[in-house]
C-alpha cells in the first residue's frame, strides 16, 4: 500500500471479525504477498487473480 495510514484502513474492517477465515488486503500495485503478525495477507489483485495456487505460499 502507498503509505502507512493506507494499510492500516484496509485491514481495519478485517481485524474486527473473529473467525478462521483467511483475510486478505488486495492492491493494485504488484508486490510480493506478505503475511503480517495477525495473520493478514497483503497481496496484488493481478496474483489473485491471475494465479490459482496465490494462497499455496501463504
């Protein structure tokens, strides 16, 4: 995400849901999927899309 303020918005809504659902953030910029320390993928809408086993790694 493009700053800090951003990221912390998009994972906001995620963070209030308890349940073993993966949550996932998708961005349009192209960067390597990362896992934060609550369990939050950030990851491209373009891998998402465009790759059937972008949650193999994660």
């Amino acid at each position: 995400m493009r700053t800090p303020e951003k990221a912390v918005q998009g994972k906001a809504s995620l963070l209030g849901i308890n349940d073993s659902f993966k949550k996932v953030v998708l961005v349009r910029d192209v960067v390597k999927p990362l896992r934060d320390e609550r369990g939050v993928v950030t990851m491209s809408v373009f891998d998402f899309l465009l790759d059937e086993n972008s949650f193999a790694g994660i």
